[in-house]
C-alpha cells in the first residue's frame, strides 16, 4: 500500500461582511450591515387608501415621508406572527434602487452579525429576481443573504418614488411637527 500523501489544504470559502439578522415569516434572512442605515421599533404608519398591498404606509422621519414596504408581501410570503415589537429596517439607497430611502417592515431584528461568517453564495438564477445572493451559516443555524438593491422592480421603485412625493407633499401642507397621520 502507498504511504498516504498529505492531501493540499481547503481553500477558506467566501466569507460575509457585518450583516443585520432578523426574521422573516419564520425564516431567518440578512442584508448587508453597510446597507442599513437604522433599526426602528414600528411607529404608527399614515396608510392612505389605495396603496399596493406591500406598501405598509408611510413614517414621518423628521419631516420626510418616508415609505414602509412590508418585506414578507413584497416577497410573496405570508404575514409572520403578529407580536408588538415587530421592526423596520432603513435602508440606504441602493445603488440601482429607487432614489430615496425606503424601510422594510420585519417580524423582528435578531441581531448585528460580525464579518466573518461563512457564506456560501447562489447563482441568481436560484432566486427569483436574483434577490438571494447567498446563504449565509449564523450561530443560531443558516440564513438568506438578500441583495438590498434588488428588492424592488424598476416598476415597484418608480411607483414608490411616485407615493413618497405624494405622501411628502401631504406632510408638507400640515407642517412636520406630528406624525403624517
């Protein structure tokens, strides 16, 4: 029998950036930490009629309209658990995204995760949209990696972009001292 060869050593595999952990009709799922501008406990929104279901309404964030798009219906997933600390998730502009910032309405926020967590990355042909970029293995098990700047449609982005102006202009005839509602 041959004596055994040393066997040449693994590559390390991709490794994820900071990320923002939080849960998503039972399922966890992260977005990039340098996408994130804040975490917001869920303010009462101003939800005018007429808006496409996604769209949750609309915070005052210091005198700017600013939209809520509930993540789980802009995804085709079903509500989470209804539970008072439900969260939103404030986006920077995304390069490709829509033109003003925008927050994403989750179950809840788990965590800030460290660089450093093994990522296994998917092709976007495994994702609709190519919004999952990746899977990323947390402490408390995987999670979907999504690409903050596919999130909406071009579509989606220009008719958000339309309501914000709308919504902003509301704000403006009644000043920004309160909430828009």
């Amino acid at each position: 029998m041959p004596p055994p060869q040393d066997l040449p050593a693994e590559e390390p595999g991709p490794e994820a950036g900071p990320l923002v952990l939080f849960d998503l009709s039972g399922q966890p799922c992260a977005l990039p930490r340098s996408a994130v501008r804040a975490l917001l406990p869920l303010p009462r929104l101003d939800s005018p009629p007429g808006l496409p279901s996604p769209l949750a309404g609309f915070m005052n964030l210091g005198g700017t309209a600013v939209p809520v798009v509930e993540l789980a219906l802009l995804l085709g997933l079903p509500r989470g658990e209804p539970h008072p600390y439900r969260h939103l998730i404030l986006l920077d502009r995304p390069a490709g995204g829509p033109e003003s910032a925008f927050a994403l309405l989750v179950d809840r926020v788990a965590d800030v995760l460290p660089a450093g967590l093994p990522l296994r990355p998917l092709g976007a042909e495994r994702s609709p949209g190519g919004i999952v970029t990746g899977e990323i293995a947390t402490p408390v098990g995987s999670a979907h990696l999504l690409d903050p700047a596919r999130l909406l449609l071009a579509q989606e982005a220009a008719i958000l972009e339309a309501l914000s102006e709308q919504a902003q202009r509301r704000l403006a005839q009644w000043g920004t001292a309160g909430d828009l509602a």
